[in-house]
C-alpha cells in the first residue's frame, strides 16, 4: 500500500489526464463522473461470480487492460502473473500509477492486439473486454489471440447493438434462402463508418448472436454467458481451417514462417 496522502494522489490522478476506469485509489475515485457510472465496478458486479475465486498458480493476460481494473481483480484472486497490454500508454501510465498506489506487482506492456505473437507466451486467463468494436478487424484478432496467446479460458466482452437473442444458426443454408438473415437473432455486425458515441474509435456493433457466432468461429467454446455482453470461453478447435493470416508468427530460426495460422 502507498504511503501517498489522499491529495497526492489525486493530484497524480489528475496529471495522468482523463480516466475511463474508475478505481478507488485509498478514497480518490479516478473517474467520479463516468458516464456509465462506477464503471467498470458495475460491470464486473455483474459476471464476477462466473470466474474462480481462486486464480493461484495462474497467468493472466489483460488484452485493451486501460487503466488495470480487471488486471487488479485478477491479481486481488491470487494470480501469479499478470500481463496487461494496451496499445495507448497514456492508459498504461494510469494502469501503473494505479497498481502503485495498490501496492500490487502487475506488468504493464505497450502492445497492440494485433501484435499478440510478440508475447510468445500463453496464459491460463486471457481477458478480452471492450477492445472487439474498437478494431477495424475484429475477427482477425480473435484469431490472432486463439492462435498466440490463450491456453484455457477466455473472457469476452463487447458493447453490442441489436436484438439479444440468439437463433439457432444451421450448418448451411440454400443459395436462395434469404428470410434468415432478416431475423433479429441471426448474427449481425453493423458497420460505424463515421462515429459514434462522438468515438471515431468506435467500428463495429455485434449483436449478441454475432459476438456468440464470431468467438465459436475464432474457435472458442462458449461455457458461460453470465451478463448480455459476457462471454465466457475455452480455447478449443477451429470448426474450419481458415485463421489468423496476419502477422507473421514470431522468428523462428532468425526467419518468420509466413502468415499461416495455427
Ligand atoms: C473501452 S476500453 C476497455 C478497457 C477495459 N478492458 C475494460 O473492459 O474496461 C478499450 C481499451 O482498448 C484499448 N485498445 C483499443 N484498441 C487496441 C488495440 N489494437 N490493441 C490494444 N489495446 C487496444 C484502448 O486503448 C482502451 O484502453
């Protein structure tokens, strides 16, 4: 625990410019105001439950991990290794000032998801919350994450848009058949060229059947689903051979061996 005063803090809050996470630093709350309200405290109150008390023994990867707030949980239930990556170091500076104060032992890495293979390690605990819809090539990282980085289980999350069903999707469909596709609970991505929410970082907005449909693709089963947006998964086989085709898995031999996929 940091032995900073409480107008320390906020004055080093302050100075690590705007938060998305709200994170009660020893009484200093790092985004009072989130739109969203104690976010993402209110987020996990509602999936908690669906992921073990107990991670001891167990590496967790924290994929888009902002300001640590799910790194920190994931330490707090005992995990040996946390590596939180985010491609924006403004968010990391947060992240470790965060862990700092906490008093917490996590590693914090500049890196984007896109670049995953770096890491050339794979964790028990891999945590995918609230990237999805911010990447122009969501499946691809969903991919790449299945192929590089995650052993077991997989925790998803999206914002997403659209109906909350789920239909049940056949193996194949006529080249005729069309009706599928208008129904609310067929997978469905909508496509944000400009902004929204005033967010140009925002691409896409899955329904929950595409969320569901593109994490079974990526070759993740489906264990649970404890909150609309909350998937939880473990990393099992591609039902097809197609995957990742970017980028190069790590050198091998001082060479990459092409974009193939696992
Ligand atoms: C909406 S926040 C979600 C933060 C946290 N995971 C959560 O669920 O509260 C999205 C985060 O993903 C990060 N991000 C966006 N694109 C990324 C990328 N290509 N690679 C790594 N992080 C990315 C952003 O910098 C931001 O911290």
């Amino acid at each position: 625990m940091s032995s900073l005063t409480g107008d320390q803090i906020r004055e080093r809050a302050a100075a690590l410019g705007d938060w998305f996470h709200n994170i009660d630093l020893n009484g200093v709350q790092t985004a009072p105001n989130h739109f969203l309200n104690d976010y993402p405290n209110v987020k996990w109150k509602m999936f908690q439950h669906a992921i073990p008390e107990d991670l001891t023994g167990k590496t967790v990867l924290d994929i888009g991990c902002n300001a640590g707030f799910y790194s920190i949980e994931m330490k707090r239930r005992g995990a040996d290794r946390v590596l939180g990556i985010d491609f924006d170091e403004r968010y990391l500076n947060q992240a470790r000032f965060a862990a700092e104060v906490k008093g917490i032992d996590i590693e914090f890495r500049e890196l984007s998801v896109y670049d995953v293979a770096q890491i050339g390690e794979t964790f028990d605990v891999v945590l995918f919350m609230g990237v999805l819809y911010h990447l122009r090539h969501p499946l691809l990282a969903l991919d790449l994450i299945h192929d590089h980085v995650a052993k077991d289980i997989l925790i998803f999350q999206s914002m997403q848009r659209g109906s909350p069903e789920e239909a049940p999707v056949r193996a194949d469909y006529d080249f005729f058949e069309q009706e599928h596709f208008e129904e609310p609970g067929y997978p469905k991505m909508h496509f944000i060229e400009h902004k929204y929410a005033n967010d140009w970082t925002n691409w896409w907005a899955p329904n929950a059947a595409c969320s569901a449909a593109m994490l079974r693709s990526a070759g993740f089963q489906i264990l649970e689903h404890p909150e609309e947006e909350v998937f939880i998964c473990r990393r099992g086989e591609r039902p097809t051979p197609a995957g990742a085709v970017y980028p190069a898995k790590p050198k091998t031999n001082g060479t990459t061996n092409g974009g193939g996929h696992a």
